[in-house]
C-alpha cells in the first residue's frame, strides 16, 4: 500500500507542478504620456507585442484614449501579459481618431513611440522600439514630440 501511495503522489506532482506552473505572470502597466499641445482632446495610446502591429498589419494588443489634464494623460494596462511590447501615442486633438497628416504626409498632431527619439529615427521598428515588462506594476513615460 506504502508503494502505491509513494507511486501515485509521484506521478501526480508533476501534474500539479504543471498546472502552477500554466498561469502566465501578469502585472499592470501604467503609461504617462507628456507634453501635449494644449488640453484639447485626447490622448491615444496603442500597445502592441508584435512587428505585424506595430506595423499595423494586424489589431494592436490593446489601445487606450485618456482626455488631458495638464498636459498629460494615464493609461493603464491591466491584467498584462509578461513579454516585449512597444507603444505608439499622439495627441487627437479633434477627437477624430486618426493621426492628422498635413499634403506632404508629415504628422500636424504631437506623437511618441517607446523608445525612440523621432527628430533622429523618423522610421522606427518594433525591434528598435520594444521594452520588456515583467513586474507587477510598471510606468512607462513618453513625451510627445
């Protein structure tokens, strides 16, 4: 009986060791962008974990819309993943949802993308522009520029 119990408890344990081990780590990032224009609008904030999203080529992992206080707005991401993510932010300043672009396709509303300076890198990648979370709360800030 002692043999079975042993050998039952045995083959068990990595089953539960499996199962703790299944939850992915999950934490919440809050992300405070700066410098807006002026407190009219919105500020728009996409968050995604892939090249194919930042490159818009498929639907970004999350996107949050804060109106401005002060120049800046919070988004916070909850429940996120542990992983590589990158963030897109500019300031919708007539609410209309999209990045207003001027005849020459250059952006007419203040923007941001993690870690990039975009008055040096006008082209940048999800590679160039990702970040590793993996705590259980986390701020990123980003400026506009």
């Amino acid at each position: 009986m002692l043999i079975r119990t042993t050998l039952f408890c045995a083959m068990l344990l990595p089953t539960l060791a499996a199962a703790n081990t299944a939850q992915e780590p999950v934490g919440v990032l809050e992300v405070v962008v700066n410098s807006a224009k002026n407190d009219d609008g919105e500020i728009q904030v996409t968050l995604m974990n892939n090249a194919a999203q930042f490159d818009s080529k498929e639907t970004p992992i999350a996107v949050c819309r804060q109106t401005i206080d002060k120049l800046k707005a919070l988004c916070k991401f909850e429940k996120l993943k542990h992983g590589d993510y990158a963030i897109f932010a500019y300031h919708d300043e007539n609410k209309n949802k999209e990045l207003d672009e001027n005849f020459l396709g250059a952006p007419k509303e203040k923007l941001a993308v993690s870690g990039v300076d975009l008055a040096q890198n006008q082209a940048p990648t999800f590679l160039q522009s990702k970040f590793t979370f993996n705590s259980q709360l986390a701020q990123v800030f980003i400026n506009l520029q």
